[in-house]
C-alpha cells in the first residue's frame, strides 16, 4: 500500500476526467484513454505517471458484482473517537484489513469506516476489535442488506 501523501499539485480537467474514467474501468488501456480524452497516449502515460508519483492515485483495482460473493457482509460503521487520540485509533484501525475504507467526518461521529467480512463470525470478531482499540469511545454498525 502506498502511504505518499499526495503533492500541492493543481489538479487541472484533464487530470479529474481521467480519473474519473479510470474509477469506471480501472483496467482501460492508454490508447483506450487517449481516444476518450482526445490527447496523445504519451500526454496519458505523463498524467499517470505524474498522479502516481505524487500519491495521489494509490493504484487501480476492479470492482466485483455485488453478488459475486453473496455470503459476504458489507457495513459502515460509524466511530466517536477518544479526545486528541485520533491518529492513534486510525493507525490501529488501518491494521484491520476487514476495513476497506476510513475516513474522518463532521457531526456526532469522528470516523466512518467501510467494513466486508467473510462471515458473521468474523464480523463479530471485528466488532469486537474495534471496540478494544484505545481510543474508541462508542460506535454504532450498520449492514448493507442490497444497493437500490
């Protein structure tokens, strides 16, 4: 996992539009990107480039029909933290790896995390993981039961 910060560099259109394409189709070739962006291949290999050296794409992935693995548990879960001891409970927090995402956010909550779990064992197992963390005052898990 890359953990570069990304660079004070200013994003122009084309930088978001081909991010934005590659969100769609992580796997899309340069040719394919250049047609769509009607720019040269080698204008899309510097944009990479430039985007992965600066931290500010972590990678490609590819994305999985939803019922690819039905078994599999999908939550979000919502986490007040602890005082100044944010960067400690996310440190932990990141060694999860049944957490895809984190972010930090406004309101009641300090964190949102994006939870998959293979079972509801192991999803209970994670629960109470988080709960254990110093740091974790409360958090309150949701399952994602099907996507409208």
């Amino acid at each position: 996992m890359n953990n570069r910060t990304p660079s004070k560099h200013v994003y122009d259109g084309l930088d978001r539009e081909l991010i934005g394409l590659l969100r769609n189709d992580g796997r899309a070739s340069l040719s394919k990107l250049a047609e769509i962006l009607q720019v040269s291949r080698g204008t899309v290999q510097n944009r990479l480039d430039r985007l992965l050296n600066s931290g500010t794409l972590l990678g490609f992935t590819i994305r999985i029909r939803e019922d690819y693995e039905p078994e599999t548990i999908r939550a979000i879960m919502s986490i007040e933290v602890e005082g100044k001891s944010t960067t400690e409970v996310i440190r932990q927090l990141r060694g999860l790896p049944e957490l895809q995402t984190l972010h930090t956010t406004n309101g009641s909550w300090d964190l949102v995390a994006e939870i998959q779990t293979s079972s509801l064992q192991d999803f209970d197992r994670l629960l109470r993981d988080v709960r254990m963390i110093d740091g974790v005052l409360n958090s309150e898990t949701s399952i994602l039961l099907s996507s409208v």
